[in-house]
C-alpha cells in the first residue's frame, strides 16, 4: 500500500487498507481495535505507537492513554490454544475471574486474547488459570507483550508426571 501511495498519495483505497493493516499490526502486538485505531489517528504510524509506550513506561508511565504491552492491563494473551479450545470454551473458563468485555481466537496462531472490564479481572485471572489444563492441553496465560511469536501447541503428555517436577527448578 505504502508503494501504491508514492504512486498516487490520493487513492483512498490504498489509504484505507494501510490503515487496517497497521490496525492489525497492533492488535498483534495485543492491543485491543478501538484502542489501535484511537493511537493511530494520533501516531499515525505502529512505530510512533510502539516507541510512545516505551516513552511512557520511562516516564513512569504517566499517560493513561497508552498501554504498554507486557504490563498490568484488562487484556491477556493464552497460547498454546489448539483447535479443539473454542470460544466459548475460554468464556466458561475465564468469566469465573471477571467481567469478560471480548475474546478473539487466532487458532492458526494457536493463541487467544481475552479482554476484562479491569486489570485486576485480569490480573486474578492469570494468577489461576496459567497452566490450566484444558481439552488435553496446558494453558499458557501472560500479558500480551511486543513480540509476535507463534506458539505450538505443547500436548500433556511431553509434560513429566507432577512427582518428577518437584525436584526441579521451575522455569
């Protein structure tokens, strides 16, 4: 699109298409649409987005506008989500920990998010469901961070049985 508007800085498609990609771009990165699109119309591009929440963590993070991937908010990332977790398979199992606003699943990305009213929803709810073991898969919950990273699926049984664990270290 970028290529296309050197051509021709006018053709509002083009516009408009690179805007959803770079929308897309940070709901990858764990930020929810609305939220993109408000820091996109005053960034203008995922970089300025990206560097502004470094900035804010720096400062202290101060402004209450900007969320900083990989800290304290209402949204969480889930891996290792196979094909066999559905939606409403992560409603069941989160809504026990709070207000759920949305949950949207990437299967091919074989991950989730999961949008609380607050972060402390948020906050409780990775506290008890990471590694929760669910359709014969352990659940991985965090925060959603800046890296995009594809997560297989890990089944139970490359897990050693719990007595084997407990002589090592976590990690």
């Amino acid at each position: 699109m970028e290529q296309v508007l050197k051509l021709d800085k006018d053709c509002e498609e083009a516009v408009n298409d690179l805007f959803s990609c770079k929308v897309l771009q940070l709901m990858e990165f764990g930020f929810e649409e609305m939220q993109s699109v408000l820091l996109l119309e005053r960034f203008s591009s995922v970089q300025a987005v990206l560097a502004s929440c470094s900035d804010a963590a720096r400062a202290g993070g101060h402004d209450t506008s900007v969320v900083q991937p990989g800290s304290p908010c209402p949204s969480l990332w889930v891996g290792n989500v196979t094909t066999e977790i559905t939606e409403k398979h992560l409603w069941d199992l989160f809504k026990m920990h709070g207000d759920i606003e949305s949950i949207r699943v990437l299967h091919e990305r074989f991950c989730a998010f999961v949008n609380f009213r607050n972060a402390n929803m948020a906050a409780r709810a990775m506290e008890k469901l990471n590694g929760y073991c669910i359709e014969n898969t352990r659940l991985v919950v965090r925060y959603p961070d800046r890296r995009t990273q594809r997560v297989l699926p890990i089944p139970l049984k490359t897990f050693l049985p719990v007595t084997q664990q407990a002589g090592t270290g976590t990690g």
